[in-house]
C-alpha cells in the first residue's frame, strides 16, 4: 500500500494500517514531524485522512481516519 511509503519519511518510526477499519497507526518522532504533516502527507497520496488521536510514549502515537 501506498501509505508505507511514510516510514521513509525523516521522523516516522512505523506505520500500522488497518484497511477494513479504516485506520492507521503512525509512530513518529514530533521533533521532526507533527501530526497534521502526516495527515497532509497521506492526502497528498490520495487518500482522506484525519487524526483521530494523539498518544505520547516517548515517540509519539497518532491515530488517522483513512479513507
């Protein structure tokens, strides 16, 4: 899928996405990146996305709506 391209991006760690669910978990470092860059990356490629959550374990969780 075209979304696993994010991990190449400087900041992101890892990227989970749950295509029945509409959803993706991306791990990333805010020092580099912040969510809404994420989103807007993710748009870029085709999809509609938002972020749903943020969650903070040292590197940073957020949670999108793809669609």
């Amino acid at each position: 899928m075209k979304i696993n391209f994010l991990s190449f991006i400087l900041g992101i760690q890892s990227v989970l996405v749950a295509l029945l669910s509409h959803k993706a978990e991306v791990k990333y470092n805010p020092e580099y990146i912040i969510p809404s860059q994420i989103a807007h990356l993710i748009n870029e490629l085709g999809f509609r996305a938002e972020v749903l959550e943020t969650v903070e374990h040292g590197l940073d969780v957020i949670d999108l709506n793809v669609c």
